[in-house]
C-alpha cells in the first residue's frame, strides 16, 4: 500500500492514525485534517469497505470537508473523521467501541468523535466509557447534543428551500418535484418536512423496504437507488453515500437543483466545474449539512441550547446565498467559492 500521503486526497492532514486491537477485532482509521480552529471534530463511520485503501480515503476526504464545514459553521473546531472497517458480516461489540474509545482517547483531544453511518447514539454512550473526546450522547429535552441526524435533515430543508429560491424562483416547495436519494436519519426526515409543504417526492434507497415505507407514508413515488440520479425532476437530493456527481452522472442530470446531505458529493474536484457548466444551482454539502455538527460540536463545548443550535442552523440558507452570489458574480463554480472562503477561514488560504 502506498504511504498516506501519497493518497489522492491527502491534503496537508496534520495527523493520520491507524489502529489495530487483535483482541476486539477493531480496525481503525482516524484522520485529523486542521486543528487551527480547535479540535479536530467529526463522526466515526462504521462501514465495509472490500479495499482497506478506500477505508483511509474515506476517512482523509471525510476530515478534510469536517474542516470546511466546521471553519464554514463558524464553529471553533477543526475537521477530523474516525473510520472503522466493518468485518462482512461481522456484529459490532461492545469490545471493538471500547478500543475504539481508547484509540480517541489516545490522541489526546485532537480528534474528537461523534456519530455517522452506522454508529447509534447507543454506541457513543459506549465509546464515551472509554474517552472524554466524544459528542452526540443522549441528553435532556431541550439540550443541545444528542443524535445529530434530525438537526441535520433540519439544515438540509433550509438549504433546499434556499436552493429552490434560486433556482426556481419561488419559496414554496409545494409542487416542486423533489428526487431523494437515502432516507436514512436525514433523508427521510428532509423528505417528511418537504411532504408536510406539499413537495411530490420520489424516494430511493438501497434499503429498499425503508424506501417503500416512507414513500407508503408520505405518498410519494419509489425509484431505484441509482436510477433516480437520472429522474427528471425540480431538485435532486443525495442523501446516502458520497462521490455520487461524476463526470458520466453529472452528464445525465435532469434537474437545475442539486441540494443534498450527503458528504462528499463531488467525486473529483473538476466535477464542481462539470456541474456549474451546466447550469446546475449546486448547494456545496459540507455547507448545506452542517446541522449535525453545529449540535455536537456546541455539545461538547457546552455552549447551547437547541434553540441556540437551531438558531444557527438557520443560518444556513444565507451561507448558501453568498456563495451563490459570488458565484455569478466571479463566474466561478459554487463548489470552489466555498473551498476558497473554508481554506481562508482555516489559514491556508
């Protein structure tokens, strides 16, 4: 295997870990991309990846846009990402996130954790046995903290409602045709808040049986994971897995409106320019899904209440709206405007 920072998307990380417990079986990534704000911060993803390669790709691509979102959030953190390759069909121990909380705690608070895909909040409290560098626990009604998917479906509504506003010219969703792709935690409590404004949705997820649930429930259609990137439609939504906007899918979009939750959307850096050549109103994720983080993040620092992370998850759309404008006004793609002001914010500008 190459060394890490001959990867693709190693970009000046200041730390990156791997980890190996035989006992529990855990094997673990944790990359720190900038610490200039604070502390490393962003959630552990429990996946299976068939190439180990992939696992530390991830996880270097993932911390580098917890930076961007974080600096972007106006957050005192910096952007770190923790990846734990999931054995086939292998369960997941209380052993293996015991070893996984002392790989964090091992770092000495410059990465600091919190949930992602396939981590529960029920995890974290098991984790957090084993270290103090951890957010997203359970907390008391009205407190920020806790499971950060419904804040962060909460960010990506705001964000599409200002999408719509741009693109569309209108600020009701209702009758606009909305295409969601994964209604996990954020995708479907988006889908819920776009069905309650009168938005026809159509859903697609791999879990097929939740995909048919949710669009029993709301009335909406069903779609195929993959073929809905081609649906015609008013917004596309990614909300599951990232590098999903390729050089050959962004070729087969039929929407003016690309606004999603999903990390990491853009498979290449050329893909931001691909999209904005075809007119496509592209909504940067990492600015558009900073809802999750704002709740962990002023969690762990004690600084807020719900109604204090909600209050700034409202200020999403406007982020979203200067970029935009700046956009059109340089004639640069909105991708690369919201990389630019990120790396400005994290000294490396």
């Amino acid at each position: 295997m190459s060394a890490v920072w001959d990867f693709a998307d190693f970009d000046d990380h200041e730390h990156v870990h791997m980890f190996r417990d035989r006992a529990s079986g855990l094997t673990a990534v944790i990359a720190v991309h900038s610490t200039h704000l604070g502390p490393g911060a962003g959630g552990v993803r429990y996946w299976h990846y068939p190439q180990r390669g992939a696992a530390i790709t991830d996880a270097l691509r993932l911390s580098r846009g917890m930076s961007y979102k974080n600096a972007m959030a106006g957050l005192p953190m910096g952007g770190g990402k923790g990846v734990i390759l999931a054995d086939e069909g292998a369960a997941k121990t209380p052993e293996l996130l015991a070893a996984f909380g002392r790989a964090v705690e091992s770092l000495g608070g410059a990465y600091v954790t919190a949930e992602d895909v396939g981590i529960t909040d029920a995890d974290m409290v098991q984790i957090a046995k084993h270290t103090k560098h951890v957010s997203g626990l359970p907390v008391a009604s009205g407190e920020a903290g806790g499971d950060p998917g419904p804040l962060t479906a909460l960010g990506v509504y705001l964000g599409i409602k200002a999408a719509i506003r741009e693109g569309l010219k209108t600020d009701s969703a209702k009758d606009v045709r909305i295409a969601i792709q994964g209604v996990g935690s954020v995708g479907g409590g988006v889908a819920r808040r776009l069905a309650a404004e009168g938005a026809k949705l159509t859903l697609a997820d791999v879990n097929l049986a939740r995909a048919k649930d949710l669009a029993d429930e709301l009335g909406a259609e069903l779609a195929d994971s993959a073929a809905i990137m081609e649906i015609e439609a008013d917004v596309l939504s990614p909300n599951a897995l990232g590098a999903i906007l390729t050089e050959a899918s962004i070729e087969k979009l039929r929407v003016p409106i690309v606004a999603g939750g999903a990390n990491n959307q853009l498979a290449t850096a050329a893909d931001g320019q691909r999209i904005h050549d075809r007119g496509i109103v592209y909504a940067p994720d990492y600015v558009i899904n900073a809802g999750g983080i704002i709740n962990v993040a002023l969690e762990y620092l004690g600084q807020g209440s719900r109604e204090e992370v909600e209050s700034r998850i409202h200020l999403i759309p406007g982020r979203l709206a200067e970029i935009w404008a700046e956009s059109k006004a340089s004639g640069t793609p909105a991708a690369s405007v919201a990389d630019r002001m990120a790396q400005k914010l994290i000294g490396r500008g």
